[in-house]
C-alpha cells in the first residue's frame, strides 16, 4: 500500500465539505464498534479486486446523501500494480480491515488537482476540510465522471495527494504527467545533521537550527529562492563603489551553497517598557554561497600605451563566516527588522578568475575586488552601521516606513 484513509466521496464539488469520518456502528452480539455497511446500491459494484471486466461506477443518490452522508465514506487504499506501467489504482473498502473491494480507480484515466469549486486557493488554504481532492477524466472514455474526495483530516489529505501525483509519474503514455519533486542532496542533509551534533555548544539551539536547516534544503534549489537573492545582491553591488579598476559589474550565476547559518549562544540584550528589543547571536556559516560575476576591468599599460579595457568572468565564494551579531526592533512604529555585527566579522572569501579574455590571472584586480567586499561589509552591517529587513510592508500607505494607528 503506498497511501490509505478515509474519504467520503461525491460525483460534485459540495461547498462546505462532508464530514470524512468513518462511519461506525455497534454490533448487537459483542457491542463491538464495527464500520457500518454500505448501502445495497454498492452491493453491484466490483465484488473483488480480480473482477476487471464490470465498467461500473459507483452510484450516488442525492436524496440518501440527505439523509446518511457517511454512506459515500470509504477506506481508501492506493495501490500500485506492477504489470502496468506501476500506474496507481485506488481499491474502495467500506472500512480499514479491508474485507471486500467495493470499487477501483485507476489513476491513468484522471487527473488530479485540489478543487474548492472553481474559486482561486491560497496557500495558505490548500488543505482545509471544505476543498478537496478532485479526480477529473482525462479524455472522458464512455462518459466517465469526476470524483471529489472530502477528508476531515487535513494532513493526510496532503499525503494522498502527494502519493497520488507520485503514481502518476510512471505513466510512459502522458505527457502531461506531475513533475517528480524537487529534492535536497543527501549529502547536504547529512552536513546538516553532522553540524548539528559537532558540539555540546548546539544542543539549547539544536532545533532552531534543525528548522532553519530543513526550510534551506526546501528551497535552496528553487529558483524563486534564487531569484529573490540575485535580486537583494544586483541592488547592493548597483549602490555600492566599485573599485576604481572596475567599470561594471554584473551578476551572471548564483549558487546557494549546501548549509544556511547556524546560530548559537543566543541571548536577550534588552527589552524596555516602550518595545525597544535587543537580542545577541553567535553566527557560524560553512556553506560556500557562490556568485559568478562579469567584470569590465580598466587596465593601465602606462603612459605610452591607451587604456586597454578586458571583461573576465569571476567566481566570488564565501567559504565561511563567523561573528557575533545583533537584531533589534526599535520602539512604535517601526516596522523592520535591523540587523549587524558588533566587530568585523572573521571571513574567508575568495575571488578566482573562470574566463578571461587573455585567459590570465589579473592578481591585482582580484586582491581588489576581495578587498572591496570586505570594506562594504564593514561599511554596512558593522557597528555603528546596521542592515534592516523589513516585516510589514508600508508601499501602499501615505505615510512610510512604519506602523501606524488606523485614521
């Protein structure tokens, strides 16, 4: 079995949703709870999991759903089925114990989405209990319906789901198919986890440091994670001053490295009566964050020769990081985050040429641009200097920059 739960299924989309709790009943011998019969009106459907040659579909009467919703609950198993293309077929029992199939589905003729009756989802509400699991026919062979699949289990919703698009993989005949998921490296998880138990020092931060691990390994492949650094990192090289050997600089490729930071001895700072809060962190970084750049480099020759400009392509890695750094929200009403180091902190950054126009190695450009991402470092995240991230967003307000008292 690759996924089971209880479903109540209906031939339309019910806003509200139906209560997907198995039906029970107690037995007049042992006073035992058993799951309760299904209707006679299933008793026509397939009879074993064997019989393949009956086409019927299960039969949905309105005026009984009225009366009896749970008779449209079943158990619902998601099996696959070596012989054919390892294609998923769902097997409807009338309860766990799985005594006598009731009805199959084969996945090869659906597709498969989250329906919440044509309206937009937000993330944030994929899986409440009134949206549902809708099974569409691909190409409607002989008439076939659609089938919504209500559960009061939010959690096991999504993994239904999930198993569901992950049996559609293997389907030779589609095109459309899911794609398979975006995946971490395991070596990356095993980094991870190593870091996490090095020392005693992490054990009252072992968890923060697990969440922040696993919500990097989410995304750090993705390119809306990609994009939004590439972002941060275009805007910050456009304000600062270039070394005066560089015209330009532009970011060509961005790789997120394989471990976020860790965060260790963490302490309150203050906190005062008026909101003013301060807190203290240990940050330790090994992750090797990488940005490949193209330079246009002014190269001097002396005076009897013109200026000669050369474009080189430059991989620019921070190898590691370790400092002592403040966070602190500020009194009403401010409305970011400010974040900095309370020292110069130690680095270990490299700056090597990839490509070239001569394909030579410009010592003195490189020792320049490695010097330079130092001193905008100090000049921007070291004390007194501070770095804020916003946390309420003030684009559409008249007044800026704040958080302020509705008129």
């Amino acid at each position: 079995d690759v996924a089971s739960g209880y479903f109540a299924i209906a031939p339309e989309y019910v806003p509200g949703g139906v209560n997907g709790k198995p039906p029970e009943r107690t037995t007049p011998a042992t006073g035992a709870v058993t799951a309760m019969e299904s209707p006679s009106v299933y008793q026509s459907m397939y009879r074993s999991i064997f019989d393949r040659n009956k086409t019927a579909s299960p039969t949905f009467s309105p005026s009984q759903g009225k009366n009896r919703k749970t008779r449209n609950v079943f158990y619902i198993v998601l099996r696959h089925r070596a012989n054919i293309n390892r294609l998923g077929h769902l097997m409807l029992y009338d309860d766990s114990e799985q005594v006598e199939v009731r009805h199959v589905i084969s996945l090869a003729h659906y597709s498969v989405s989250i329906y919440a009756g044509g309206e937009d989802i937000p993330e944030g509400e994929l899986w409440i209990k009134r949206n549902c699991i809708l099974l569409a026919p691909k190409d409607s062979p002989g008439g076939s319906k659609s089938y919504y699949l209500f559960s009061d289990n939010c959690s096991e919703k999504e993994d239904f789901y999930h198993a569901m698009l992950r049996s559609q993989e293997n389907d030779l005949e589609s095109a459309s198919g899911p794609p398979p998921p975006l995946k971490f490296n395991s070596a990356d998880l095993i980094k991870l986890v190593q870091q996490l138990h090095a020392s005693e020092e992490n054990f009252n931060t072992r968890w923060i440091n697990a969440l922040i691990g696993r919500l990097f390994l989410a995304m750090y492949k993705t390119k809306h994670i990609e994009n939004f650094i590439w972002t941060k990192v275009t805007k910050k090289i456009d304000r600062v001053q270039k070394p005066s050997l560089i015209s330009s600089v532009k970011v060509q490729k961005l790789d997120m490295g394989t471990m976020p930071p860790f965060i260790t001895n963490p302490k309150l700072k203050e906190l005062t009566v008026d909101g003013d809060l301060t807190v203290e962190a240990d940050v330790s970084y090994k992750g090797n964050f990488r940005i490949d750049i193209s330079a246009v480099a002014r190269i001097e020759l002396g005076s009897r020769f013109k200026p000669r400009e050369v474009t080189i392509v430059l991989a620019t890695i921070l190898k590691s990081l370790e400092g002592r750094v403040l966070i602190r929200i500020k009194p009403p009403p401010s409305n970011r985050l400010w974040v900095t180091f309370e020292v110069p902190p130690k680095m270990d950054v490299s700056v090597e040429p990839i490509v070239s126009s001569r394909q030579i190695t410009y010592g003195v450009i490189l020792r320049a641009i490695e010097s330079r991402i130092r001193e905008v470092v100090n000049e921007t995240l070291v004390l007194p200097n501070w770095d804020d991230i916003p946390f309420f967003a003030t684009e559409t307000n008249q007044y800026r920059g704040g958080i302020w008292k509705d008129e």
